[in-house]
C-alpha cells in the first residue's frame, strides 16, 4: 500500500495539549474541551466532544507549561471518532494570526519539537 501524501505546506508536530473551544457563532454559543493530535503554525487536528460543521469560527486556548495560547480557529473538516472512541477528529486553521500569538505558537512547537 502506498504511504499517504502529504498535502500540508508547513509541517505539523505531534503535540497533545488540553485545549478549550468555543464556538463564536450562531447561539447558542457553545463551549467545550479537547486535545490537540497535533499542532503548527497554520492549523491543528483537535479531538473535540461535539462534532462542530466545517466553515464554524472558533476561540481556541490552549493549555501549556508557560501558560495559554489564545488563538482564532476554522474547522475546515470533521471526521468520525477518534481510534479511542472518545471524541470527534477536527482540522483546524488559524487565518489570522497577529505577530504576538504567531510567535507564541513558534515557541510552544520548539519547547516541544
């Protein structure tokens, strides 16, 4: 069988961080908590409780040794449960990323890489 391709221009980390989300849109808001699967700098698989719809705005923070990492995210897809049965597998981006939390996510992945 062959291995899979690749699609991501930067390279993701297999970082599993404590993560809380809320989705900005439509009410009710609804909030919740998860892990990241893994992390870069322009998105992460999170395993979420809920099943959220692709294109749903999200506030992010994640739960590290130096503190949060408040972040903007968009799930871009979803899919069945994780191999443990617990949660819902997501693909996130952050488009929008300010200098500051660009540079925060910087340090989280070399602190962990």
């Amino acid at each position: 069988m062959p291995e899979p391709v690749e699609k991501r221009q930067v390279p993701r980390s297999a970082i599993k961080l404590p993560v809380l989300y809320r989705r900005k849109a439509p009410a009710p808001v609804k909030a919740g908590v998860g892990w990241t699967h893994n992390l870069g700098e322009e998105g992460a698989c999170l395993e979420l409780t809920d099943r959220l719809e692709a294109s749903s705005a999200l506030q992010l923070v994640f739960q590290t040794d130096q503190g949060c990492l408040n972040l903007s995210g968009v799930v871009i897809w979803a899919a069945g449960i994780s191999s443990k049965g617990e949660g819902v597998l997501h693909g996130v981006t952050f488009p929008e990323l300010t200098p500051d939390q660009r540079q925060g996510l910087r340090e989280l992945l070399r602190s962990n890489g």
